[in-house]
C-alpha cells in the first residue's frame, strides 16, 4: 500500500501563493499555534479528497479561495486555488510512483477534479480514490475536530448507519426495499385470492342447502297465521266483555255524579254570599281605616306646630332668665355705685372739715410753744426778718404756692392714673368674658351648623330612599295587580281541579328530592308564535305533559315516586337515554309556510333530544290546503298538521281539527304562564311586606323634618345671643381702647407735673437757704442768748409741732383732691338708661310668651278633639272587625261543608274519570289490536251488518275518550296505528274455543296469551332460521365458473411471488454478507486495539471493547451496541464514562473500523484534546506503533503526542506574507536524547 508523499497549495484559504506541505513520514504530527492555519490543512486535505465545502467551514467554494484582508484591493474575485495531493505507490505498482489528485476552485466558483493531470468528473474522481482505498462516503481516512465525541455518544442505529456506510451494504438499501414491497405485493395478491376461492366455495355449499329450507318456510307460514289469528280473536273477545261491564259501571256513576253537583251548587252559594259580607266588611273597614289615617294626618301635621310653639317659649323663657339676670346685676351694680357715692360725698365733707380744725390748731400751737417776750422777741425779729427780706419772702411764698399747687395738681394726676387703670382692668376683664362668651356660642353654632348639615343630608338621603320605595313600592303594587288581573282573567284557580293540584305539589315535591328532574316538557319548551300553539300540541299529543329526567335511574325513582303518592300517573323522558330519529333536512326545504314542528318550538340546548323525540319529523303549517297537497300530492309519507289542529299522519289519514284534549294540552303553556304569574305575585307580596308600608316613611321623614326645624331654631337663638355677646365685646373693646388713651394722655402730664414740682422744691429750698442765711444773721444775738445755734432750731424746738400740723393738713388737701376726682367720675357713670332698656326688653318678651302659650292652648284643644274623632273611629273599627270575624268564622264552617261537598264531586269525578279512562284504554286496546292485526295481515272473521246496526252508544258520557284512542300513537313513525281501522266493526267470535272464551280472569288471559305467543314465537323462530332461495340451481352454475376462473388468477399469482420471494433473499443475502463482514472483523478487532490503547505496567491486559448486535437476522435494520470497560471499571453504558474514556474507546472504534477498510493514510485532528497525559502517550505509542504499515497525520497540540512523531510540520502566521507558512523538521533524523535541537529548514 502506499502513502501520501506531499501536498501542494495554491491560494487556499489562508495559505496565499503556492506552498508545498511534507513529505510526509509514517507518523507526522502538524503543530502551531491557535489560529495559524492548522485547521486549513485539515480543511485542504478533506477538500482534496472530494469532501463537501459545507463541512469545511465555508458556505460556498470562493470562499476558499485567498484573500489578504488588510488590502482593500485585493480582488479574490479573480483569482483561482486548487490543492493538489500526490500519492506515493509502493514498488508492485505504477513504474511513474506518483498519482496526483488535484481539485480546482475556478475563477467562475466551481470545482474541477484532476487525475494525473486530465480532468475528469467526481464520479471518476471517487473511483480513483477508492482504488488506492480512500472512501469518500465512509471517510476512512480522515476524523475531524470534535468527530471522536460524536462517535462515542452515537445512538445504536446510528453506528448501525455508520458501518453499512463503511461496509458498503448501503448501496444495497433501494433495492432491497424495492424487492422486499415487490415480494409484499405478491403474497398479498395470493392472499386474496385464497380469500375469494374461499368464499365461493361457501357459496356453492350454501346454494344446496337453500332449496331444502323453501318448502318448510311455506309450511310454517300457514301454522303461524292460523295461531294469530286465534290469539287475536282471544284478546278482543275478553276486550270487548270487559267494555260492557265498564260501560254500565260509568252510567250509574254518572247518576250519582249529578245529585252531588247539585247540592254542591247550594252550598258553592251560600259560601259566595258569606264571602260578598265579609267583602262589604272588609270595604266598610277599609274606608274607616282610611278615614282614621286622615285624621292621624291632621294630628300629625298639629305635632310640627306644636313643637315650634314649644321651642319658641322654651327659647323665650331662656332669653327672660338671661334678661332677668343681667336686669338684676345692673340694678345691684346702680345701688352699689350710689352707696358709693354718698360715702365718697361724706368722706370729702369729713377731710374738708378736718382740714378746717387743724389749720385753727396750728395756729394756736405757735403761739403756745415760747415765753411771750421770747416770742416777742422772735416775732420783732421776724419782722426785721420780713422787712428786709421781704422780697425774698414774697418769692418763697410764692414759690411754696406754687410747689404746692404743683403738688396738688401732681397728687389728683396720681389719683386719676389709678382710677383710670382700675376702670381699664375692669374694662379688660368684661371683654375676656364677652370674648369667652362669643368663642363658646360660635362653637355651639358651628356644632349647631353641622349637626343641620348632616340633617339636611340624612333629610335628602331619606327623600331619595323614600322616593325610590315608594317607586318600588309602586311598581311591586302594579306587578301585584296586574298578576291578580290576569290570573283572574284566566280563572287559574278556578279551573284547577283537586287532581291537579295534588299531582302539581308531588310534582314540585319531586323535582326538590330528585336533581335529575327538569320539568315538564310544556314548562320546559314553548311555540316561537301564538298561532303554532295548537299545532305543536297535537304533534307532541300525550308527550306535552312527559316529565323530562336526566337517566332513565331517575326517571325510576320518580315512578316508585308517584306509586307511594298515589297521585297518578306520567310518562318520563330520559334525556341520557332517549335515542330521537335524525332529523330529515330535506323537510325544511319544502316551501310554503311549511315548518318542522321542532323549528317552531324555542327550548334550552339541553332537551334537545326529549323534543327532538316528540316532535320527530313532524310538519307544520298554516292551512289545511297546503298540508293536503304536501301529503298527497308530494308523494312523501310525512306526518303534517296545520294550524287549526288537523293532523294527517304518515299513512295518510286524517283526524280533524283539535279535540278538548288536544286544547287542554295547548293550554298547558297557559299554564305555565300562569305558574309563573302566581310565583311573581308571591314574590312580590313577599318584597312588599319586607319593604314595610309608606305610613313608617312618612313618620320617619316627619320626625326628621321636626328635628331639623328644632336645629334651625337653636341656630337662630344662638345667632341673637352671638350678635349681642359681639356687641357687648364691641363696648368693652370701646371702653379699653378710651381707658388706655386716656392714661397714655394722662401719663406726659403726670411727668410734666412731677418734674414741676421738682423744680419748685429745689427753688423753695434755694429761697429758704437764702433766706436763713440772712436770719441766721439777723438771730446771732437772740441765738445766743436762748443757747441756740440759729433761727432754725429754735424753730425747729417750738415751732415742730405746728410744722407736723401742716404736713397732716398737706396730706389731707391731697386726699380732698383724690376725693373730688372719684366723686365727679362716679357722678358721671351713674345713669338708669341701660336698666329701662332691658325692663322693656324683658316686657316685650313676656308678651311674646303670652302670646305662645295662647296658640300652645289652642292647638291642644284642637289635638284633644281630633283624637277624641280617632278615638269613636277605631271603635266602629272594632265592631266592624268582629262583625267581620263571625262572617269569616261561618265561612269557614261552610267552606267545610263546600270542601266536603266538593270532595264527593271530586271523588265521583275521579271514578268517573277512571271508567272513562279505562273505556278509553280498552277502545284503544280494540283498536290497536284491529290494525296491528291488519298490519300483520292476521285474519279477523267479521259480522255481516248495516251501519244503523252498529254501536253507537259504546260510551254515552263523552266521546273523546274514542277520538284519544285513535289519536293516540301518532308520534312514532312505526306506530300501528296509523293504519285506518275501524274500530266499532263487530268481530266473528264463532270460531272461538268454548275454553278460550271461558279463560275470562286476568291470570288465564295472561296465561293463555303467553301459551299463544310462545307457540307463535317458537314457529318464527323456526320461520326466522329458514331463508329459502328458489333460484339456487341456477346461482349452482354461476358460481363453478367463477371458482375455475379465480384458481387460474391463484396459480399465477404463486408463480410472481415465488419470483418475488427468490429476488429479495438474493439482494438480502448479499447485504446481509457486507454487513456481517464489516461488523465481525470490526467485532474482533476492537477489544485488540482497545487493549493496547488502555494497557499499561500496571494493567497489563488492558481494559475490554465489545459490539453487540440488537437484531442478528437482518442486522442493519437493528442497532450496534458499542460497549468498553476501561481497566478495573465495572461494566457501565458509554454515556456514563468519562470524556477521557470515551475519546479512547472511540479512538478504538475508527482505528478497528479503518482496519476493515483501510486506507493508505489516516488523518486525525486534535483528537486528544479530551484526553490527560497517560492517555495521550499510549494513545501516541500506538499511534507510532502503527506507522510502519498505517501512514498517520496528526494535528496536536500536546508534546506529549507530537514528541513520538517521525517528523514535524510546524505552521505559523507570517505578518508579513499576510498568510500563514509552514517548517517541516525530520526527527528519525535526530537522536531522542538531544537536548537542543537544529534550526529548522524552511
């Protein structure tokens, strides 16, 4: 086998210009760092050996071409690349040794394939390639980056892809599945005809029994007819005695039913009149009611007069005791200033007068105090003094007039400051009361407002309330009415017998013990229109008052129901079990005014079966013309009613216009309405009486409005009281302010006049000290001689006395000019006009309170006599009552007797009823056993009679009972009944048994009838299980040339599928021998290469790689299981194994698989990146193991794996080139010891 030598490049990817890659040795690794160019040489091989551009990283072919990115004018547009790869052969082949395979990318973008130079085309391409063993498909000779973990986690059936790709057995799969549908289609034509061969001979066997069996079907014929006709005639004998009896039972209950219902009519009477007394009675009662209600009225309108008469003296009376108070502390306060007065008065008489005596005393008490001719002396010297001093004398005196004047007019300054402060404390006290008193009555008023605000709002809310009662109230009362009216129009209560009203409340009592009840059909369902009423009650007939139920289980319960009520009897539909006829579409495309009978009906989704039921495919419409010419001259057997109540059923029959019972249950929906009158008046009644009477709203809105008026009438008092406080706060306010501008006036007099009389003190004291100074001169000899050292202290010795006298007189003209002021202050603020101002306020209140209390009389006396009227009102209220008591109590009494009564009315009705129900149900009985005798074509013997012979009195009561017999079984479309019989025609009984005309009790007829069925039903049996054929010996014939025909198409059929079966098993054989081939050399040499992958010194044997097959027959349509247990692991699935390991066992998997199908090089790319260090060495000495015979390229990046290699491809990026460049260094050149190695060759 040979080896790749070298490749060369031009313009790929990033390799520009040309470059030679090799020569390549046995085990060459490629290194270089990330993004240098390793991959592109991947991608350059792959691209060489015919591998698509979709798995080189490239969308399409230019893209492999070179171009340098960092000049933008380089044009890669225009430039071709091609890889060219020679191929080496070993020395038993082509004397030239070399192939070259080269693969062009074009300047146009496509590929061109070359082999030794001449173009060919990728068929020829891949054959040359597979020659030298490199499988294009299979890929035997390449694993790319990230394809090793791929292999280890592959599915069973996608290794089972995998090796029928490398075992070539796929190129088989279209023709193997060709022959195998070929060999399919074969057999099962043979089948068929078996099949039909089959079948007719069944046939044949069948065609001989046939005529055997028409000869006894004819004898049993004439044996069942017979028998019929017997049993007919058994059961309308015992029917027709059992009318006889019957009918003579309801004539004697007729009799009795007329002697009860007249004294019913007595009694029914003398009950009307007893109830027109008690309606008198109760009109009587009603209008004194009403007239007790007027003059309730009248009082209650008294009550808001009386209240506003009351709150106004209660406010008067206050406003006097306020008045009275304040009278009585002016009065005090006028008295106590005029005591004050007179004692100011005596008190400044009493200074004056003091004043007086002791000017006289100091004048005695100077001329007392020395010896004569001392004072003598002292007064010669005194004049001496004056004469030469006189002026000085006059200027003191008139210095101390003035001081003292000053002194005066300072002291009454002094006394007027404080009585103006007393007068402004006084002043400010009354305004922090009156202010008090204003903060406290807006407080009551703001409190007063809102308390009117939220009566003003609860008045408005109640208004609004009372108007939308009294809406309602309205409304519910006209709902009452109306209800009352029209059940009163249509007599709902009268027309309502006993029977009813019992069924109806077990009704009722049913539906809440049962869930599954709906309800009537009639309740359940109405007519869209008025007009179909009638209609739609004759198409429903008995089914109008079905009872509709969920299941046919409830419909049970509610039977045994009823059976324990003995109410009667219903009819029930069970919607889960009901199974209605389709609907005939074409039916509503008849024209006219023609209606299905269910489209003329609106009802709830739900009951659509139990309608659908009823009404089938009846038809409705409007004339009897029309449904005539849709029964007969349409030719379609269709049931039509028209609007008056005709019926023509589907055997063309007419019954007309519509019967009491018919409109009975037309009214049904009456009915109905009227239930739902009678429950809307009840609820009605009921929110009424919740709602209470309008008399409770208007005393509720009086009382609000009396309250309110009470409010506005507090606000209006404290409204006066607050103007007078703030008038009171204004006067005060008045007084402080001109209190305080007097004193602020008062205050720079004060110290002027204080400053004054300093200044004529000082100018006394200067005079004085002038003036001694000269009378110590004049005195120095009388000084002497009286042992003093001047005038003064001789003075101040005898003279002392009079000078404290003059100081006490000082002080008492001071408190005589204090005195004065008060007194003329106090005469000033004496008056009497505030005091006859409030008197003749309090005056005119008085009579204001007169006046009140006058009206107050008045309106009591008119209340005394309003309830006085009330009082006698309610007392012919009371008689009237009783009156009314006693007629009720003897209605009841004859309400007994009439209920009585009315209960053997009731009672014989109910039997009578019972006769002609039972009448009807035997005429009925005649009658459906006449026509399903006619149906079934049984034979009856009749009399020979005229028509006035025939019996016409059968019932003589009423004849609907026959009418609702006849009528009775239209609604299904198989019911006998809609064959036209007559049903009072008189039978032949005269070949009747004497033993079957005497079985006349219940149990022998039902016993006999059973004996007669059975008979007739063992010989239908018998009839059933025969089905002759009288044309059998000519089907004979028939059905042997047909047998000759299909053994003849048989044989050929076995012939094309042996051919078939031989054709597949060959193309089966030869892919089930690929197949196996591959998979049992993959299979045993696995766990070898695993081994030698996996062992080591100390697991010498090495870890265990199997393959299974899932499927051993037809291998390829199963999976492979790949199975590796690494040394000392237990046995696990792939997908639980490390990275590491599964990289090593698919590492085994392609080197087995490259060993079945080798070829003469194998390229691996970084499949060690999943692997450690151990790994990767044993994993490189096998690699290095294998070289001799396997060439092998590797891409690595661990020295690891590349330091074992026999040569080395180094890549590396050339900046400048703007490219990437290669090394190639030979290490079998080189020992492995060398420390340092060349420098590499380019």
């Amino acid at each position: 086998m040979g080896r790749l030598d070298r490749l060369e490049l031009e313009n790929f990817k990033s390799y520009g210009g040309h470059v030679i890659v090799g020569p390549f040795k046995g085990f060459t690794a490629v290194v270089g760092t990330n993004g240098s160019g390793k991959s592109n040489l991947m991608d350059a091989i792959s691209f060489v050996l015919g591998v698509r551009t979709a798995q080189l990283r490239g969308n399409q072919l230019r893209d492999l071409v070179y171009r340098n990115q960092e000049d933008e004018n380089d044009d890669a547009s225009r430039r071709r690349a091609y890889v060219k790869l020679v191929y080496q052969q070993s020395d038993g082949d082509d004397p030239n040794g070399e192939i070259e395979f080269m693969r062009t990318v074009t300047v146009a973008g496509s590929s061109e394939y070359r082999v030794k130079g001449r173009v060919v085309s990728l068929e020829r391409y891949n054959a040359e390639l597979a020659k030298i063993g490199v499988l294009v498909k299979a890929r035997n000779f390449l694993v790319f980056q990230n394809e090793v973990e791929n292999i280890a986690s592959k599915s069973p059936r996608e290794l089972s892809v995998m090796f029928e790709e490398v075992s070539e057995s796929a190129e088989l799969r279209a023709s193997y599945e060709d022959a195998l549908a070929e060999k399919d289609s074969a057999e099962e034509q043979v089948t068929e005809f078996w099949r039909k061969r089959k079948g007719m001979v069944a046939e044949k066997r069948q065609c001989r029994e046939q005529k055997e069996e028409a000869e006894r079907f004819r004898r049993l014929q004439g044996d069942i007819a017979d028998v019929k006709t017997e049993s007919a005639l058994y059961e309308l004998f015992h029917v027709d005695e059992d009318l006889k009896l019957v009918n003579v039972d309801a004539n004697i209950i007729k009799d009795e039913l007329d002697v009860h219902e007249r004294q019913f009519a007595k009694k029914e009477s003398a009950l009307k009149a007893e109830k027109r007394l008690v309606v008198e009675l109760e009109k009587e009662r009603v209008k004194l009611e009403r007239r007790n209600r007027r003059i309730a009225d009248e009082i209650e309108k008294l009550r808001p007069l009386e209240v506003k008469y009351e709150t106004e003296k209660s406010g008067i009376t206050r406003r006097i005791k306020g008045d009275e108070r304040s009278l009585a502390k002016l009065k005090a306060k006028f008295e106590e200033g005029s005591d004050e007065l007179r004692s100011i008065e005596a008190e400044l008489k009493k200074c004056i007068g003091e004043i007086e005596t002791l000017q006289n005393d100091i004048e005695e008490a100077e001329e007392a105090s020395v010896s004569p001719e001392s004072m003598a002396e002292y007064r010669s010297l005194k004049d001496v003094v004056a004469t030469r001093t006189s002026v000085l004398q006059q200027e003191l005196e008139v210095a101390k007039q003035n001081a003292n004047a000053s002194a005066k007019q300072k002291t009454a300054l002094q006394a007027r400051e404080r009585d103006l402060e007393e007068r402004q404390e006084a002043a400010g006290n009354s305004l922090s009361v009156y202010r008090k008193r204003v903060d406290e009555l807006g407080q009551q008023i703001r409190v007063t407002r809102l308390e009117i605000a939220n009566a003003t709002q609860e008045q408005s809310q109640m208004s609004d309330v009372s108007k939308e009662r009294d809406s309602v109230r309205m409304a519910l009362e006209k709902t009452i009415n109306d209800a009352i009216q029209a059940l009163r129009d249509a007599k709902a209560d009268m027309n309502e017998s006993g029977r009813e009203r019992a069924f109806n409340a077990a009704f009722e009592n049913m539906r809440r013990l049962f869930p599954g009840v709906h309800g009537r059909l009639s309740d359940l369902c109405k007519p869209t229109q008025t007009r179909y009423r009638e209609a739609v009650a004759v198409v429903f007939g008995k089914l109008m008052d079905a009872i509709v139920v969920d299941n046919e289980r409830t419909g049970t319960e509610c039977i045994r129901f009823l059976k324990d009520q003995r109410v009667g009897m219903a009819t029930f539909i069970p919607l889960e079990n009901v199974r209605p006829r389709a609907i005939d579409e074409s039916l509503r495309r008849l024209g006219g005014t023609a209606r299905l009978a269910i489209d003329v009906v609106n009802y709830d989704e739900y009951i659509h079966k139990a309608v659908l039921y009823s009404a089938q495919n009846a038809v409705v419409c409007d004339t009897l013309d029309e449904a005539r010419h849709l029964r007969y001259g349409g030719g379609r057997k269709i049931k039509i009613c028209s609007l008056d109540g005709t019926l023509i059923n589907k055997a063309g029959f007419m019954t007309g216009g519509i019967g009491q019972a018919e409109m009975g249950r037309a009214r049904k929906w009456d009915r109905a309405e009227i239930e739902t009158l009678k429950r809307k008046r009840h609820v009605a009644e009921q929110e009424l009486q919740a709602m209470g009477a309008a008399e409770s709203d208007r005393r509720t809105a009086a009382s609000m409005a009396e309250h309110m008026g009470e409010l506005q009438r507090k606000l209006s008092t404290l409204e006066l009281d607050i103007r007078g406080a703030t008038s009171s706060v204004q006067t005060a306010e008045k007084d402080v302010e001109h209190t305080t501008n007097e004193i602020e006036y008062l205050r720079p007099q004060l110290q002027t006049a204080t400053q004054a009389h300093t200044n004529l003190t000082r100018s006394v004291e200067s005079i004085e000290k002038r003036l001694h100074g000269l009378e110590n001169d004049l005195f120095g000899d009388f000084a002497a001689r009286h042992g003093i050292e001047n005038v003064q202290q001789f003075e101040e010795q005898f003279v002392r006395k009079s000078e404290k006298m003059r100081a006490r007189k000082l002080e008492l003209e001071t408190k005589e000019a204090s005195l004065q002021s008060k007194f003329n202050y106090h005469r000033t603020q004496q008056s009497r006009t505030s005091i006859t101002r409030l008197e003749k306020r309090v005056e005119a209140q008085a009579s204001r309170k007169r006046t009140v209390e006058e009206s107050l009389e008045s309106l009591g006396t008119k209340r005394a006599e309003l309830e006085s009227r009330a009082e006698s009102v309610e007392g012919e209220i009371s008689r009237i009552s009783t009156e009314k008591q006693n007629a009720v109590d003897a209605i009841t009494e004859k309400r007994h007797d009439y209920r009585k009564e009315n209960e053997g009315v009731s009672e014989k009705k109910k039997q009578l009823a019972e006769k002609r129900a039972k009448i009807e149900q035997l005429m009925g009985q005649r009658k459906r056993l006449l026509t399903t005798a006619k149906v079934n074509q049984v034979a009856i013997p009749l009399l020979e009679q005229d028509d006035s012979e025939r019996q016409e009195d059968i019932l003589d009561t009423e004849g609907d009972a026959v009418m609702a017999a006849t009528d009775a079984g239209d609604a299904g479309e198989s019911d006998p009944t809609s064959v036209a019989v007559d049903v009072n025609v008189e039978v032949d009984y005269s070949s009747l048994s004497r033993r079957l005309r005497a079985a006349g009790t219940a149990n022998k007829q039902r016993e006999m009838l059973s004996s007669l069925s059975e008979k007739v039903r063992t010989m239908e049996q018998q009839l059933d299980g025969l089905t002759p054929n009288l044309r059998a010996s000519e089907h004979m014939s028939d059905v042997q040339i047909k047998l000759a025909e299909i053994d003849r198409e048989t044989e050929n059929a076995r012939e094309r599928a042996r051919k078939a079966v031989s054709s597949f098993e060959d193309i089966k054989q030869s892919r089930h021998d690929r197949f196996s081939a591959c998979f049992s050399h993959v299979a045993e040499k696995i766990n070898e290469v695993y081994k030698q992958l996996t062992k080591s010194d100390t697991y010498p044997m090495g870890g265990t790689a199997y393959l299974s097959l899932e499927q051993q027959d037809e291998p390829y349509l199963g999976g492979i299981k790949f199975n590796a247990m690494p040394p000392t692991k237990r046995f696990r699935d792939m997908d639980q194994l490390s990275g590491g390991e599964r990289t090593v066992a698919a590492l085994a998997l392609l080197f087995a698989i490259h060993d079945f199908r080798p070829s003469p090089f194998f390229v691996l790319d970084e499949v060690d990146a999943a692997l450690d260090s151990l790994n990767v060495g044993k994993v490189s000495t096998y690699v290095k193991s294998r070289a001799p015979d396997l060439q092998t390229i590797v891409i690595s990046l661990k020295d690891s794996f590349y330091e074992r290699a026999d040569a080395l491809i180094g890549i590396y990026r050339d900046v400048s080139a703007k490219g990437s460049r290669l090394l190639t260094l030979d290490l079998t050149a080189y020992d492995e010891q060398t420390k340092s190695l060349p420098v590499a060759a380019v």
